[in-house]
C-alpha cells in the first residue's frame, strides 16, 4: 500500500495534474487553495479502423502528456515548487507493452471500442453473469478492459508469445503513464481504475483469480492495485520534469471528478458532461454490487482519502458531447460547439424529434451493445436548430434515467447534481437538466473538475491538505439552475423519450 508522505506544508507549494481523456491531455497546476494556476492542452486523435472500433496510439498518449507537462513547467522556478502528481485518466481503455523495450503492442483500444462484443456474448453463454456482478460490481459489456486485454491475447500472436515469457504488461492509461514517468520502475494501478477492468475483486482491491483464469490473462501480467492518494512511486528527471516528485493521487477520471466536485456525502450527484456523460453518486462504505443484476448500475470504487475504501453507483453514458462533435464534424452543422447553445435557444422545443445517439451502443441502464443511433420524428418543417436542440436533450434524458435509479437503488433522495465537463458550459443544456430532473443543478465554477481532484488526491497523499473537509472549503461558489418546467411537460417528454430509446435497441447484427 502506498505511504502517506508528509511534507511540510511550505508557501508556494504546487501540485501538477496531468488529465489523460478521450479527446485530448491536459497538464494543470494548482495551488493550496485549489486554485488552477496554469494549463497546458494537447488534442488527441483517434483512429477508426473498423466501424465499431476505436484506437489510440500509445506512444502519441505519452508524448502529448509530456509536451503538455513541460509547457506548464517551462519555467525551472515553477518546476521545483511542484510538491506532487496526481494522474487521472480515460478508463477502460487498454494497452499492452512489452517490459523489456517499454514498448507498446499495437494500438491502444479504446474504452468506446466494440471488437470484444462477440467475447461478451460467450462470457455470458459461459454463466458469468452473476459472478461478474457480485466480484467487480459491473455487467459484462465491451465496454471494459477484461475483454480487450482477451482479444489482444487471442488475436495478436505478439502479446501471447511475450505472456508465456513473462514479459507482457497490460494497464490501463493510468498505468502507462505512471510507467514512463518512473522510467520503467512502476506497474500499478489504482483501485478505481482497476474497478473497470470487469477482473478486479472491488471488496478485498485484489484481481480475481477466477477471472483471470477464465481469460487466460496473468497476475504476473497486470499492474499492482494501489490505493488512490498515497505515494506510488516518483518520478525520474524527463524534460522539465524534475526527478523524485511523488505520484500521490491516481484516479479514474469520473472518480477524479467526484472527488474535485466534493461530492462526499449521501444525496449529492455528479455529472462529468464531455464525451459520454458519467453519473457517479457515492455510496460511502457499502458496495451496492448487486445493482447491476436489478437495474444495469454498476457499483465502482470510489477514490477516497489514505487509509479509506469508499464505494459509488455509476451510470455511464457513452455518447454526449460526443455527437455535438459529430454533428460539427460529420454533417457541419455546426461552426462550432458553443453555437449549439445559441440554435438550441432558438426554437422553443425539438419540434417533435429525439436523437438517441447510440453510436457505439447504449449505456446503463440499457446496455445494449447492439443499439445503434436513431433520429425520430423528422418532419419537412425540421430545422438544424430542432436536431441541435435534440442532441442537447439527448444528453439530460440519458442523464435522467441514470439518476433517478441511482435513487432508487440507494435509498437516498437526490438533492443536488452537481455538474462539469466541458459540454456544462452549455447554459441550455443545463437549464434543461435542471427541468427534466427536477432538481437543482450546481455548475462547478472551475470545469476542470477532473484535474482538480486528481490534485486534491496527489496533496492529500503528501499532507498538503489534513481531510476532505480542507478541500471542501476550497470549493468555489457554483453556477446555479433552478427547474421551471411543469410536471406534466415533463411527463410528455420523457414518454416520447422513452418511445425513441425502444427503436434503437437491438439494431447491429
């Protein structure tokens, strides 16, 4: 287990982060107030091969990391006040790498990737249903690292060759990192992230046996799980880099914002707009793990202060901001993201249609790896301002669903939701979460909540800060959305919601 290394709480003290998404890196340094002081963004491209799969380079994953990190330390004053590190990172998705040469086996494949679907079905014929659930608190779904790490071994001769020989790594990105920045020395993960590997037993933080078993995937193979803030190795000196700076905080990204949100106690709600959308909702010590069974919620490990194992249901939407993206992009309907705002403002409803943007499936509560994205109730009158408009809802319907299982899964009322990523910059889509949920909705006054609590975790770990309850007084006052709408409006759209969501199930062969 990681040490809690105490450093004195000096002046000036900083704490780097380095936030690894789907879409791009970002290097970010905060002080002891929790205030961002400088940023540092590199966009990541991804690649398509086949329709349904989807691949990063690894080695581009490392290399923008570090142009990120040394754009933010270029001044060698700022560099040596740098007191931790705390990672966060796109989860699921998986790497191979061999441990002599540290380099990697193919593409990374990413966590929207569906090439594993076929391997879901047979874990499912196999039984393992039930097992799954009760061991990692998760569904089976491609979705997943355990399944992508099975092709990999099934499908590239390289990676079965180098496992016989005791040279293969796998690890999520977390860990990829963490291994180039200790130069080699490192193979951990953290327990968040090992917790959506789908082979991680999430009530003793160990790897299943059985599972692994299963895959034919070995302990050997796979990164040490360590606890979220606490020291888990230092770093050795590359670029502006200094050596010896302690990686204290690792963290799932969704798990990093639920920590930056200080969404701590029963009721509260997290919501991370980017990509996909992610609804965390803590459960503190207890591990609802036969949620999946009953409602396609998973149980996750949460990340947690040293010496802590705290627990949250998740929901995970795979497509958000993703299809503003694609309607920019794609179809260029948009100039930009932030004129979806504008456009969607501008119509006073969708004009009778709903765009379920099922792309790469449906997440939870569905999960159904089949379903494909569906535009309904076109009309000649249907404007670009009425499909921007339905993506936007898109996002607060799928949104709903999730949190209001989550309630009844928990027993607890939700009072607030608090929200960031970048698509929660969007004032209509806030507006209208707040609406079709019914409840408050809090924006968090720094978006990049993700980095932020991937800080929090790194200072914690070397006692910059005592407990959560330092952090929680760094919080920032949020935006605030208050709902308007009638419940009877409500109850009409959330009908034709769900009417939609029933046509693009099962679609794929």
């Amino acid at each position: 287990m990681p040490e809690v290394k105490k450093r004195k709480k000096a002046d000036g003290a900083l704490i780097l982060a380095v936030d690894q998404g789907t879409t791009g890196t970002k290097a970010a340094l905060f002080d002891q107030e929790g205030r961002m002081v400088a940023v540092h963004y590199r966009p990541l491209p991804q690649i398509y091969p086949r329709p349904g799969w989807v691949e990063h380079d690894p080695m581009e994953i490392w290399h923008a990391a570090m142009a990120c990190i040394d754009a933010v330390l270029a001044d060698p004053e700022t560099a040596a006040r740098v007191a931790a590190i705390g990672i966060t990172n796109q989860r699921e998705t998986a790497i191979a790498w061999n441990r002599h040469t540290g380099l990697p086996v193919g593409n990374a494949i990413v966590w929207q990737c569906q090439r594993s679907a076929a391997l879901c079905d047979q874990w499912r014929q196999d039984g393992l249903t039930t097992l799954v659930a009760e061991r990692t608190g998760l569904v089976i779904d491609a979705y997943f690292s355990g399944t992508k790490w099975q092709w990999l071994l099934e499908e590239v001769p390289e990676t079965w060759a180098l496992i016989r020989e005791g040279d293969l790594c796998f690890g999520t990105v977390d860990s990829w990192l963490i291994w180039n920045l200790t130069g080699g020395q490192k193979h951990v993960t953290d327990w968040t992230n090992a917790s959506r590997t789908m082979l991680f037993d999430i009530h003793n933080c160990h790897w299943d046996i059985d599972l692994l078993d299963y895959t034919g995937i070995t302990m050997n193979s796979l990164p040490r799980p360590v606890p979220s803030s606490g020291v888990a190795g230092e770093t050795v000196a590359i670029g502006n880099l200094p050596a010896g700076i302690p990686i204290a905080g690792i963290a799932g990204d969704q798990q990093a914002a639920l920590f930056g949100q200080c969404c701590f106690w029963p009721g509260m709600v997290k919501n991370t707009y980017g990509t996909g959308c992610f609804v965390l909702m803590p459960t503190g010590h207890v591990a609802l793990y036969d949620a999946p069974l009953r409602s396609g919620l998973l149980a996750t490990m949460a990340a947690a202060p040293p010496g802590e194992k705290l627990y949250a249901l998740e929901g995970s939407v795979f497509i958000a901001g993703a299809v503003i993206q694609w309607l920019r992009d794609e179809l260029g309907l948009l100039t930009d993201a932030a004129e979806s705002e504008k456009l969607a403002a501008g119509v006073p409803d969708t004009g009778g249609v709903y765009f379920v943007p099922a792309f790469t499936g449906l997440g939870a509560p569905h999960w159904d790896m089949y379903a494909r994205g569906t535009i309904l109730g076109l009309t000649r009158g249907t404007s670009k301002a009425h499909l921007v408009r339905a993506a936007l809802e898109a996002m607060a319907y799928q949104s709903r669903e999730v949190i209001e299982l989550m309630a009844k899964e928990s027993g607890e009322s939700v009072t607030v939701l608090r929200a960031d990523g970048g698509a929660s910059a969007n004032n209509f889509l806030m507006q209208f979460q707040a609406d079709i949920l019914d409840v408050e909705v809090e924006r968090a006054a720094v978006l990049e909540t993700t980095a932020l609590g991937a800080a929090y975790l790194a200072g914690l770990g070397v006692g910059l800060w005592p407990d959560v309850e330092a952090i929680t007084a760094c919080r920032q006052e949020p935006d605030v959305f208050c709902p308007t709408m009638t419940p009877e409006t409500r109850a009409a759209l959330c009908r034709g919601w769900e009417r939609a969501v029933e046509r693009a199930k099962n679609w794929a062969d």
